[in-house]
C-alpha cells in the first residue's frame, strides 16, 4: 500500500482522552493519531499536560515514525484513531 502521510503541527492535549492528539494526513484524507500521557511519562519523562506536549514535541519525529507504522498496517480502533503504544 503506497500512502502518503504528512502530519501538520497541530497536535493538543486532550483532557478527556487523557493523550496527546495529532493529526495525519493519509493521502489527504485526515485521521487522528493519540497517545497516552501515561506511555509519554513512561517512555520520556513528564508529569502534567504541559510536559506531556513538550515531550511530544521533542519526541515528534520517533513519535510520527511510529504512528506512520500504524496507520501503514491500519492499526485505527473502532472510532477511527490510531493510538501509539
């Protein structure tokens, strides 16, 4: 399967999902991409969700690689995100 995958700076915290949200452009479609604060702090360090984004931040480039997996192998749940684990 040949996608092409961009993904805008415009990730957020999202309180009730408890994750950081970024987008993905899937050969211009979009689809939501997450991951958990708790898999961040695990991974990276943080403690509130304002660590939780400068964490994704410096992490965005691994972060997107491994989301670009995902999304390859159609890994998106029931409501259409592709969390990273």
């Amino acid at each position: 399967m040949n996608q092409a995958i961009q993904f805008p700076d415009r990730e957020e915290w999202d309180d009730a999902a408890g994750a950081v949200c970024f987008p993905a452009l899937v050969n211009g479609m979009q689809i939501t991409c997450a991951i958990k604060g708790e898999i961040l702090a695990k991974r990276f360090g943080g403690e509130t969700s304002e660590h939780y984004l400068a964490v994704f931040r410096e992490h965005r480039w691994d972060l997107e690689e491994e989301a670009e997996q995902l999304i390859r192998q159609q890994e998106e749940d029931d409501q259409g995100i592709v969390w990273l684990s």
